[in-house]
C-alpha cells in the first residue's frame, strides 16, 4: 500500500493535499501531497482539504492546483 491515508481521525480516504502551519505567522498552507511524509505536516483527502478552517485572522494559502 504505497497511498497515504488522510489524517483526519477516522477518515479512510487517500490523502491528495499537505497542510503545514506557521504559527509565528498565523498562516496555513495547503498544497499537493508532499513528496515525503513529514510528521509536522498533515495530509488530507479531497473532502476535508476542502473545507479547511483555521483560526480567526489566520492566512490561507491554498495552492490553485487543487481547486476543481
């Protein structure tokens, strides 16, 4: 099984996306599935990349490739 699962508790779909956070920044970036699975970073399946929230005042970077 060479597909990532999404991180979200309970979730069993494949991981399409990488969230990392910069908390300094108050900035979250979500983009394509990272090429290594970094344990500061969070995959997650189409759905959950799709409706991401953060804090209020935080940036959202989403990268234009996952947009449908």
């Amino acid at each position: 099984m060479n597909e990532r699962q999404c991180s979200k508790v309970g979730c069993t779909r494949e991981a399409v996306a990488t969230l990392t956070y910069d908390y300094g920044d108050q900035m979250a970036a979500l983009g394509p599935l990272g090429a290594a699975n970094d344990p500061q970073a969070q995959d997650l399946c189409l759905p959950h990349a799709e409706r991401l929230s953060v804090p209020a005042g935080w940036l959202v970077l989403r990268h234009e490739a996952l947009r449908a």
